[in-house]
C-alpha cells in the first residue's frame, strides 16, 4: 500500500499534537507525585487513627495493636517524598538536571515546528533565540557536571555552576512561554 501525502501529513499531525503536551510533562508529573504524597500520608493518618482506637478500646491488645501499627505507620510516612531516578543518573541533581535539560529541549523542538507551520509570533523569536542560548549552556554545565561526578573531581563548582545555568534555562522557558 502507498503512503500518500495527506497520510504523511496526518501522521506528522499526531506526532505534533503528542509533542504539544510534553512542555506541561513536568506539571503533570509535579501533581502526580503530591497526590501520591497525600495518598500515603492519608493512610498513615488513617492507621495512626486505628492504633489510637485500639489503645482506648481494648485495654489488654493496646501494646500488640501499637507494637504492630507503628512500624507501618513509619513506613508509609517515609514513602511520601519519593523520586525516581532516572536510569543512568549518577544521583538525584544529575536526574533532575536531565529532566529540566530534557524540558527545554522539547520546548524548542515544539517552538521550531510551530515556526516551520507559521504559528510562532514574531515577537517570540528572540526569546526562542534566548532560550536555545541558554539551552546549550545549561546542557554544556550538566555534561561537565556529570563528568566531575563520574571521575570522583571535586564537583562543588560544577554543582553551583549548573545550579545558576539551570535557573537561567527555567527563566529562559518562562519568559518564552509568556511571549509564545
């Protein structure tokens, strides 16, 4: 069967409406993980609840019933702040860094084709120009970060050096965002 041109089009589309959505990725993400932090902090609420219960109602099974709920009311307390690392990351800032590097670089990826189709105002330009500026020092400061951890080099500057490039990128996207 022969692919036509108005299949490669529709197909091109649906890979732009998937793209569209991957800039709000971190939002979502962000949610995710608070909900999932309430839920677990819910039922540490509810089992300290049940052992608060079980110490007035039954006099004899009070020591049993907190000997048995206190280590399941610790453990689903400490589970509520949790990351994910990424596979490959050398800890938690490396991950995170590749999360915010990854971001932007959807970002402008989604800018270039809504200017290819003619849907990137002229005013956002400069801020698209802004914005890859600062991609490729934020990127060039997380390869050189990874490179310190990665060969045991004392790695404080290149963590403060990301840290500054890193919020200049979140600046950059934000200030894109607006003008877009």
């Amino acid at each position: 069967m022969a692919t036509t041109h108005d299949d490669i089009l529709r197909a091109i589309g649906r890979i732009e409406g998937r793209l569209a959505g991957i800039d709000k990725l971190f939002e979502r993400v962000s949610a995710l993980e608070t909900w999932q932090s309430w839920l677990k902090g819910g039922w540490a609420a509810v089992l300290g609840l049940y052992a608060w219960l079980v110490h007035g109602s039954c006099g004899s099974l009070k020591g049993i019933g907190l000997v048995l709920i206190l280590p399941l009311l610790f453990s689903a307390s400490a589970c509520a702040a949790h990351y994910s690392l990424h596979p490959g990351a050398l800890n938690k800032t490396d991950s995170a860094a590749y999360d915010a590097v990854l971001i932007a670089e959807t970002t402008i990826d989604q800018a270039r084709l809504d200017d290819k189709a003619g849907r990137l105002p002229a005013d956002a330009k400069d801020a698209l120009d802004a914005l890859i500026r600062s991609y490729n020092v934020a990127r060039a400061s997380w390869l050189t970060y990874r490179g310190a951890l990665a060969t045991n080099v004392a790695s404080q500057i290149y963590f403060d050096q990301l840290t500054n490039n890193l919020s200049d990128l979140t600046n950059a996207i934000r200030e894109f965002a607006e003008v877009k």
